[in-house]
C-alpha cells in the first residue's frame, strides 16, 4: 500500500496534536481536575459543532436506526479513552502511561483479528516492533537504568484498558455497521458532533464521580492568570486535539485502517519534544532523530503489509 500525501497529512495530524495536547495538559496541571478538564473539553466541541449538527433531528428516524452505533462510538472514543487516560495517570505515570500506548499497533492487530477477521501480517508485527523500539528509546532517554526503575502499578491496567477502548472504537469506524451506509449520508462534522453528543453526558459522569471523590480538594484557578492559562490551553485542546485530530484519525483509518493508523500514534513522543522545545525551551537529545528513524521504518515495513481495510461490515 502507497501513502499518497493527503493520506499522510491526516495520519500525521492527530499524533502531531495529540503530543501538543500532553504538553498543554502539563500546564494546566494544578488548575482543574483531569477528568472534569476532559468533560468541559468535549461539551465545548458539541457546542462549536452545533451549528452544523443540529439539523440532523430533521432525520430522526435515522438517528434512532443509528443511536446504538453512535451510543458506542461516543461513549468508546469520546467518553472513556480521554477519562481513563487521565485516571490513569492519578496512579500511574507519564512514563507506565506512554510504554503501555506505544501497544498500540498490537492491540489493534488483536481486536482486528478477534473481532473484524483482520488477518495478522508478520510485517505488521516486525513494524510495530521498530516503533516500539522507537517509543521506548524516547522514553528511556537513551539511558537502560531509566527503564529498569519501571515499576508498574494498578493504574497502568486502567492504561490497558483505555487502549484496549480505542482500539475497538477504530474499528468500528473502519467497519461502520450496514445502517451507516444506508439512507442519508452526514458530512464529518454532523458524524462527530453525535459522537460527541453521546460521550459528554459520560464524559460529564465521570466529572461529576471525580468532584464526588476529591471535594474541597479539587483543584481550582487562583488567579486571572490561572484563569488565561486554563482558556488559552481549552481552545487549544478543543480546536486541535479534540476536532482536527478525530477528522484527521476519522479519514486516516478509513483510508488505511485501524492498524496502519495506529503505528503513527508511536510518533507521539517524538511529536511531544518538539512541542516541549517550542513551548517549554527544552530542545530535543540524540535520541529523538533516532527514535524517529525507527518508528518511521515500522511505519514503513507496516505499510506494505495489507492493500487497506477491508469494506465489508
């Protein structure tokens, strides 16, 4: 399979954003909980989107024929990812968090398998092994002692979970149901604003157990700095990583599927030292280049592997 340019653009742009957002996400630390960050985030999508999701009640009886698909999604890709990656990290940290993402590509390899009749490619596996390799050199800083001091915890399970969420939230969007392709067709802002609209009301559940669990211990703005801090990094949050990402991920794994997609998620941590040079001043190791080769090589070998998903439902 050939990645034409377009094609690479909407697969580069989600990790590119997704890195920014864990950068950003640095820096509102302290202000709000993570979770509640996470509802806010996605019922301000639903409002931006609103004005081009709204008229599909004129259609209703499809969106009832299609309300358990869309429910899925929502609740699978909007809702629970974002949240159980934030849980994640109230015992884990960035370090168990970012080792067990770099899985990825397997987890989307097994539920394709196990769940979709996606047979496995032994240049799929040689691939997401480079870009593993690659992930770990970042992670390590190139140094061995740094992941021998690993220890895992019960918030990594929680990690493992949320790729195993997102895994099987992908394919459903490479292998959309028959009643997705019957009747009216929606454009991409109509079809994400009913995912969105489905995973606030958990997203804002899980906010509201979060208040519930931490109560006057809640982080909250101090200042009118913190205040600025807070809605500069949610527009960010909400413009990039939150609706160009998911349209850059929505025609990336309908172009190549979940799999392929999913080794150029392992560019994250590459992506994340240039966003910490530019906004943080911290500039990129040796390592950074060279986990980029790696990764770009299992993306490469991966890439050959399979002519694309299939269509069949």
């Amino acid at each position: 399979m050939k990645l034409d340019a377009r094609t690479l653009s909407h697969l580069l742009l989600p990790p590119m954003l997704w890195a920014g957002n864990s950068v950003v996400g640095r820096l509102l630390v302290g202000h709000l909980p993570p979770v509640t960050i996470n509802a806010v985030r996605w019922a301000l999508v639903l409002i931006i989107l609103a004005p081009w999701g709204w008229h599909v009640w004129r259609q209703a009886e499809w969106v009832r024929r299609r309300a358990l698909y869309l429910v899925a999604i929502g609740i699978l890709g909007v809702g629970s990812y974002n949240a159980l990656q934030y849980l994640a990290l109230r015992t884990s940290t960035p370090l168990n968090v970012t080792l067990i993402g770099a899985g990825m590509p397997m987890w989307m390899m097994l539920v394709g398998a196990i769940g979709f009749g996606q047979r496995i490619q032994p240049r799929q596996v040689t691939g997401a092994l480079l870009c593993v390799a690659g992930v770990v050199l970042v992670l390590s800083q190139g140094q061995w002692a740094v992941l021998r001091d690993v220890r895992f915890v019960p918030g990594d399970l929680l990690m493992l979970l949320a790729s195993l969420v997102w895994s099987i939230y992908s394919w459903l969007l490479a292998r959309p149901p028959a009643s997705m392709r019957e009747g009216p067709a929606w454009d991409w802002a109509t079809f994400l604003w009913l995912q969105v609209l489905a995973g606030t009301g958990w997203a804002g559940l899980c906010a509201a157990l979060e208040w519930q669990w931490l109560g006057e211990q809640a982080p909250w703005p101090q200042s009118a700095d913190a205040w600025a801090t807070v809605a500069v990094g949610l527009v960010f949050i909400v413009i990039g990583p939150s609706i160009l990402a998911y349209r850059g991920w929505g025609l990336g794994v309908r172009a190549v599927g979940p799999t392929i997609a999913a080794f150029f998620s392992n560019l994250i941590p590459v992506f994340a030292a240039l966003w910490s040079w530019m906004l943080l001043g911290l500039a990129p190791s040796w390592y950074h280049p060279v986990a980029l080769v790696l990764i770009t090589a299992g993306i490469a070998s991966s890439s050959k592997s399979t002519a694309g998903p299939s269509r069949r439902a």
